[in-house]
C-alpha cells in the first residue's frame, strides 16, 4: 500500500520513491544485468553496495521488469515449461535392485518405478521403455543429467557404451512452450491438428492471460511407425537379405 508521501510499500516494511537516486538505482540494475543475466538481487546489491536487507525486494522486482521487458529484448521470450521423452534401458538391468537405491515402486497394474529428483522424474516400466520428464527450464543436459541420476550414479548401469548408447537413444514426446506478450490476451484454444501433427495453440489460459501456449507432442502413431520401421530395419539386418552392388535387397535362404 502506499505510505503517505504516495510513494509504494514494500512488504518487509521499506518505502520507495522515484526519486532521482531510485531512477539511478534502476539504471545500474539494468546495466549490471545486461552485462551478466544470470545475477540474483543478492548478487546485485552485493556489486552496488546495497544492504540487502532493505533492497532485495526492490532489486528482485527490478531483475523482474528487466526479464519481461520484452520491447527492448531483456531476458528470454519463451520459457519451456515442462519436456517429455522417451528411451529403452537393457533388459539386463536389476530393477530388484533399484528399490534399494532410490526407486519407488508405483501402484499401477504394470508396476513401473518411479525415479524423481530436482531436475524431474523418470518412469521406468517392465518392457524397458523409460518415460522422461524433465522441469523447466529444460535442456539436453539436464535429461542427460536425469538418466545418469536414476541409472548410472545408482550403479544400475555401469557399461559406459552402454549408457552412451541409452543417452542416444532418447527420443522427443512432448513438450509446453509460453511466449508472453505485452497485453492480456482472449481466450482461445486451437486443437485442429492435435492428433494430425501433435500440437495444440491456447491464448488467453488462465495460467497465462498474456502468453500465447504451444503444447506439441510427438504423435502415438507416429511412434508406432517408427518402432515397425526399427523392428522391420532389425529383421533385414539379421542375415536374411542382403544387397548386391545395385543397392537392392535380395532374398538369402
């Protein structure tokens, strides 16, 4: 609430005006943060002799303008909310095993593990196949992070070509995308090509009145396809055709 001067309240109690020394105070945390995005409003009151104290809420809700202030590009405009993927682990691997190292077991009828840290879960089911799910802000290093948590630092799997080979193999399932814009948007949800292409377009969500939502998923029938052209790529590879100079396959018997 404003405090009698008009000028807004923090909610530790501290009160700030724009002053000419509040519009300074801006302008260095804008100038410390295009130089390095990745400082914190501790870091910044420690670089500009601020008491931490009295300015963290202050600093914290300028590094806030400064990330969203899109019209001149500060910070990021798109932020991935969630990534899911999927791999196969060897058939070989202990899941007895598992439970003693950090693995729950699930109350489903198929019985699949649970593996769940900071960076997201894995569910790991009896036919091998492995769920990946992994929290924003999401990267290749951090679902390679992941499996290497539940598998290798578990001492499930210690066969280095063997986890390279797994790590490989992750494929991409899904994954929710936000672009926020300046102004609040109508509600609005396309899902024309949810099941053709996987992707569905929501403006105006209720998480998100100001952002623009792509949820895209890797179609299931587009997984089945390629796991028939994997298992039918497997079949030709086992001796029974072969190709002759031409590049056509004929049959062996």
């Amino acid at each position: 609430m404003p405090n009698d001067n008009g000028s807004p309240s923090s909610a530790n109690g501290h009160y700030y005006c724009k002053n000419s020394n509040s519009s300074s105070i801006r302008q260095s945390v804008f100038a410390k943060l295009d130089e390095n995005p990745s400082l914190t409003a501790k870091s910044i009151c420690k670089l500009m002799d601020l008491p931490y104290s009295k300015y963290w809420n202050y600093v914290g809700g300028l590094r806030h303008e400064w990330k969203y202030y899109h019209r001149n590009e500060h910070g990021s405009k798109c932020s991935t909310h969630a990534w899911r993927g999927y791999c196969h682990v060897p058939e070989d691997v202990d899941r007895v095993r598992a439970l003693n190292v950090g693995w729950m077991r699930s109350r489903a009828r198929n019985r699949w593990l649970l593996w769940k840290d900071r960076l997201g879960r894995l569910q790991w089911f009896e036919t091998g196949r492995v769920n990946l799910y992994v929290r924003k802000p999401a990267n290749i290093g951090k679902t390679y992070q992941l499996m290497c948590n539940g598998f290798s630092f578990t001492g499930l799997l210690t066969d280095i070509k063997a986890l390279e080979q797994v790590l490989a193999s992750i494929r991409f399932k899904g994954a929710h995308y936000v672009f926020n814009t300046e102004q609040r948007l109508p509600r609005l949800v396309i899902d024309l090509f949810a099941r053709s292409n996987g992707i569905v377009i929501k403006v105006g969500d209720a998480s998100h009145p100001n952002g623009v939502e792509i949820v895209s998923c890797y179609p299931d029938w587009a997984e089945r396809n390629e796991q028939t052209l994997e298992e039918i790529l497997r079949f030709l590879r086992g001796g029974l055709y072969e190709k002759d100079c031409s590049g056509r396959l004929n049959y062996v018997t």
